[in-house]
C-alpha cells in the first residue's frame, strides 16, 4: 500500500521561541497549537506531535528537506537550528498503520514500527542516566505525560513493567488463533505476579496497537489480575550514545516522577531490547525474545521460570541491588 503525504506548514509567530504547525493530509487540516512546539523542541517532539493528531507515528514519518548545516536533521535536532522561515512548507511521507496492514483477529504485523534486532550487547556498559540532558528529557516527559490509570497503585506492591513484543507475544508470526501467539504460561505468570507487583504494559508501539493486543489476548478481562496502567511510544526518549548513535529507549524515571510509590528500589523491568532499559540497567531484565511461536510454544518456559524469580526477590528491599542477567540461578531447573 502507498505511503500516505501530508504537508506540514510550520509558521513563525510573533514570539521567537515559539512555532505553529499546520498538518494539511487528506484533505484536512490538523492544527499543532502553539503551546505544544517552540523552537527549543527537538524534531522528535514535533513528530510525536504530528502523531497525536495524524496517527502516523514518529518511526515512520519522513520530514523532507529540513536540514541543519546542510545536512538533513536527526531527530535530535532542536527546532531552531532548522532555520525555518515564516510559511516554511515541509513535506511528510509516512503511512498510518491501518493503511499498512489489513489487521484481522489474529494478525500479529499490526505495524508497529518496532525493530527488534537493534540492540546493545550485555557486555557493552552504556552510561546514561547521569547525563543532564537526559534527564531534562525525562523531567519533561513527567511533566507533559497524562496516563490513564486503570487501576490504582496498592499500598506495598511493588512494581513490574512489562514490554509486549517478543516478550509476551510474537507479533510476526500468523496463526490461526491468538492464543496460538501469546507466550506459554502468560496469564499464570500474570496472576502470581500481581500478587506482589502492580503490573504496567509498555510498549515502543501506539496506545491503540496496546489496548488491541491486550484485548484479544484476554489481558484486560482476565479476574486474576489487573493492570495499573499502559505506556506507549510517546512516553520514551530519545538519547544518543557515541558508538550506536540515536537510541530510543524508556526511562524508568518517567513512572517514578509520576507515582511517588515507586522507586529504583522496588522496580523492575522485563523487555527483550537491553536497550530499552539503558537509562536505568540496574532495574532492567533482558527475557529471552519469544519468536517462531508455532514451533516454539510447546518448550518455552520463560515466563513460568520468571513468575518463580519474581516470588523469590518480592522480599527484598532494593531490586537494583541483583544482577537481573543471573536471574536462572534463582530459579531451580526443573
């Protein structure tokens, strides 16, 4: 299917630090208010700001012709260093992901824009969550995120944060049946975890993609457990690091300054992406990605073997005092 293009009008106003953006794409209109973009914002924040209002997601649209010092920008780019003109005119091209996949019950390529085999090795040691610019991003991301609570945090739980994408579904793979799709044990392991932890779904994906997916699986309706909260793409950041460049990655900070209950102390993070927890690696486990679910269903326990981990550290006081890569050695084999 062709990639859908749309316009974006970015005028200056008045106010030098601030900008207005007009989305013109299929024949309508789509106004960015000027409170939501100034030029101190990078190209990534407008992005997410066309999102909201387009449904193409940040991942895969294409700003043409913006350029910083004859190059074209990166996503990290700061608005003013674009030079923009009054009635600056930028092309998009992106698509929104209804128009790329044709999703049926059990269509697990629902679009996401994931890349999953772009990752960082465990011994590579990335710093970042030191950097001051970093955590500006996260305290912006505190300040300008609104999440919709299902279910309130409980007095003494800790907190599980749980990816979605080859950790607790193939989303590549098709099947007859959803159920053919989701990781064994699923819903077991959810049910022996909430027991301890309030449980929150983050995924690098759109919200709709999250609440389609947690729907079919039976997630949300399932009476043994419940979900706090989800998270999408919009509540990550974008950091850059000297040897693998631009990174997208989630900070834990982003639920810490937003829900005073939880800490470094009582968290802890399950993504297949070590990359995905860079900002906060002494919180983050790395699960074995769940792929080739028709071939594989039948021998994987990971998530079993986890819900016993998780039972066996729900005692301790700090969780970012355990090596997470070691988790096995927790957990007996049989």
């Amino acid at each position: 299917m062709s990639a859908g293009d749309c316009e974006a009008v970015i005028n200056t106003t008045d106010e030098s630090s601030k900008f207005s953006v007009i989305i013109k794409w299929s024949g309508k209109e789509y106004v960015i208010d000027e409170e939501m973009v100034c030029e101190e914002d990078t190209v990534l924040h407008l992005k997410h700001c066309v999102y909201k209002l387009t449904g193409v997601l940040p991942q895969r649209q294409k700003l043409m012709g913006i350029k910083v010092k004859g190059k074209p920008a990166t996503d990290d780019a700061k608005l003013y260093d674009l030079k923009l003109k009054a009635n600056s005119k930028i092309m998009m091209i992106g698509s929104k992901e209804e128009d790329i996949q044709n999703m049926s019950n059990v269509d697990t390529s629902v679009g996401d824009g994931v890349v999953n085999d772009l990752d960082i090795p465990d011994n590579v040691d990335v710093p970042l969550s030191a950097r001051e610019e970093f955590l500006a991003k996260v305290e912006r991301r505190v300040k300008e995120l609104k999440v919709t609570v299902f279910n309130e945090p409980r007095v003494g739980k800790k907190l599980l944060v749980l990816d979605i994408d080859y950790t607790l579904f193939d989303h590549r793979s098709v099947a007859e049946h959803i159920d053919q799709l989701m990781r064994p044990y699923l819903h077991e392991f959810l049910t022996s975890a909430y027991q301890d932890y309030d449980i929150v779904i983050w995924s690098a994906t759109g919200m709709k993609w999250i609440e389609v997916k947690m729907r079919q699986m039976g997630v949300m309706s399932n009476p043994n457990y419940k979900i706090a909260f989800f998270l999408d793409s919009s509540a990550m950041i974008q950091v850059h690091t000297p040897q693998y460049g631009l990174l997208d990655v989630k900070p834990l900070g982003v639920i810490w300054g937003k829900f005073e209950q939880y800490n470094s102390k009582n968290t802890i993070m399950f993504d297949d992406i070590r990359r995905n927890f860079l900002m906060n690696p002494q919180n983050g486990l790395r699960i074995k990605a769940f792929r080739d679910a028709l071939r594989n269903r039948e021998t994987d326990r990971e998530l079993k073997n986890l819900a016993v981990y998780l039972k066996k550290i729900a005692e301790m006081d700090d969780l970012s005092k355990l090596n997470h890569r070691h988790w096995h050695r927790f957990v007996s084999n049989e």
